[in-house]
C-alpha cells in the first residue's frame, strides 16, 4: 500500500470509529436524566497494563465504596473505549490513550477527563530489530536509516502519535516510511516477531516481546527531552459525571487511595497486581518496581500547573494540531480546556 494511500485510510478510519461512536451517543445513550439511580458501574481497562488501582479492583474495595456492582471490561485500544462510552457500555475508561481521547472529543463525542491514570514513555514505544541497520551515529544517519522502512503501528492512538512526532523530530514524515495500520499492538508485535515488518510499535505486554528481539528506536528519557509525553487519563461520559457525580468523586478517592498504598509498600502487592493484570510478578515490576518505566502523579499534583493546572490542556491541543496536520483527524477543537475537569480531583481527600 502507498504512503498515501495508506494516510488517508488511516485518516479515514480514525473518523470513521470516532464518527459511528458519536452517532451511537445519539441513537442509544442509556443513562438518560429519567433514569434515577445507577445500580451498576462499568469501568473500561487493559490488561497486561498494571496499575497499583487494579489491587482495589480485585479486591471489589470499589464495589464496596461505591455501594454498587463495579464491572471491569477489558480492551485492546482506546479508541474501543470510545466507542463502548458512545454506545453506553462503559461509563468510565481507566488509562484510555491520550489520542484517543482527543480524537473523540474533536468529533464531539461528550466525554471528559476527570484525572491522569498513569505517566510513562519506555512503557510505549517502537521497536527495530536487532539485526537491522540503524545507524545511530547522528540524527542525520537515524533518519536515512528509517527511510522507506516498513512499520507497524496500531492507529489513532498514542503509539502512533509518538511514531509520528519520533519521524518529525528527524526530518521525516509518514510519506517517507512505509505504515502498515494495525487494529492493537499485539497484531503490530505479530508483524515485526515474524518479520514482515521492519519496525513495530506497541504497548505493554506487546512491547515487551518485541524488545526480546529488537531495540528501541528513542528511548522514553530521549522522547521526554525533545517534548514528546506520553500519558494516559481517566475518561467518563458527560452523563455519567452529571448523573452521578458522588460515585464518581468515590471511584476517584478510591484511585488515589491504591495509588498511597502501593507507594507506601509496593513489595505487598505484586502478585496481587500480577493477577488482576494477567502478568507474571516479574513483569509486574518491570513497569513498577524501583527502575519501572510507570508513575502515578498524585492528586495534588494533578492538580498542579503541570498536569490539569493548564500543562496537560496546552499539549493535548498541540498534539490535536499535530494530528490534523499529519492528515489522521479533520480538524481539532479551538480550545481543549473545556473536556478536562478537575472537580472530582478536588474533592479526592
């Protein structure tokens, strides 16, 4: 497929997820102002993506103070997320993509931050393999290695933001690479661990098993000098957050909770955690052990300038331009301040 063509379906796919997820928002949304009483609460989530949170998901320490039944539902992107908050099957996504997010709501889906769920950079990234050519002498050498390369990428999520702003940083553009969309990261590991693909790009697990067999192109502290961020929010419907804003505010404090815990002993909970995420322990603390690649700001630090104080808002702009730029989404908002809320964190303990 050509680099053009294959732009324009990732654009057009991208639209096209966002699109039939908005019109199911108008079709079928399931928690009208009718409906008095939310007696269940469903939560979007990842496997093989451990976060100190998913100890009070085993535990059910969310059924029990929140007083209703929590249902956890796993997927394999964020843009499934959105599309399941569109239809009403999920009220809450916990660590949804940054990109995803964005590329709901510039198509008007009514979903809304309410907290940052994790912040990592090693955690996702893009993979070549260890017999390749790279040249690592000079950004110059870099670039000339990667063009023309065919790479694998899941699309319109944070994988593909970060391979798109790695090709800028040197010079390149989709144009000059060969992208092959991906529906997830484990068919974008498929390609590369069989060698269809010169470069593969994934999350978590996925990732994980590309690296067995090759090398990272930008390592997470190189993306994070030259200003490319990676982190993943809590995303709630509209409805959802008007509708019941004290379960809400009670999901949040349970969060922030898991999160002091782990902190304060993290070596507690690591089978706990390898068992809710599908990992062994080993791997468990590979994302979040003393040299892991996972951090969970805190509520005041959320809070601050350099997250929902106004950082956070600035850059899910400036990525949304990126994105319109590159030709993946056809226009972004004027201003993102208004699908970030902080009100819920503020009330957190």
């Amino acid at each position: 497929m050509s680099t053009s063509k294959t732009a324009r379906r990732i654009g057009a796919l991208a639209s096209a997820a966002a699109s039939a997820a908005l019109g199911a928002v108008f079709l079928a949304l399931p928690f009208g102002a009718a409906q008095a009483q939310v007696d269940e609460v469903t939560v979007a989530y990842f496997l093989e993506w451990p976060t100190p949170n998913q100890v009070a998901q085993l535990e059910k320490t969310y059924d029990d103070e929140l007083g209703v039944k929590v249902n956890w539902k796993s997927f394999s992107s964020g843009n499934d997320m959105s599309a399941a908050m569109a239809s009403g099957d999920v009220h809450i996504s916990y660590s949804q993509g940054l990109i995803p997010f964005i590329v709901a709501t510039s198509r008007g889906l009514p979903i809304r931050t309410v907290g940052i769920a994790v912040a990592y950079a090693e955690a996702d990234n893009c993979v070549v393999h260890n017999d390749s050519a790279l040249d690592r002498t000079s950004a110059a050498s870099i670039a000339a290695s990667l063009r023309g390369k065919k790479i694998a990428t899941p699309e319109g999520n944070v994988t593909h933001y970060k391979l798109l702003k790695t090709l800028a940083f040197y010079g390149l553009s989709a144009r000059d690479v060969n992208i092959t969309p991906m529906a997830g990261g484990q068919d974008a590991a498929a390609a590369f661990l069989t060698g269809r693909v010169d470069i593969g790009c994934a999350f978590g697990g996925p990732l994980d098993k590309m690296k067995e067999q090759g090398q990272v192109i930008m390592t997470g502290a190189e993306q994070e000098n030259v200003g490319i961020f990676t982190f993943d929010v809590i995303s709630v419907t509209d409805e959802f957050a008007k509708q019941a804003p004290g379960l809400l505010t009670k999901f949040m404090q349970v969060t922030e909770d898991a999160n002091k815990a782990f902190a304060d002993n993290p070596n507690r909970y690591w089978g706990t955690l390898a068992k809710a995420s599908g990992m062994t322990e080993d791997g468990v603390r590979g994302y979040l052990g003393a040299a892991g690649t996972f951090s969970f700001p805190s509520k005041d630090a959320q809070l601050g300038d350099a997250w929902m104080g106004g950082n956070v808002q600035a850059f899910t702009k400036s990525a949304a331009d990126f994105f319109v730029d590159a030709g993946v989404m056809p226009r972004a908002l004027g201003s993102y301040d208004g699908v970030y809320d902080t009100s819920f964190l503020k009330r957190v303990k």
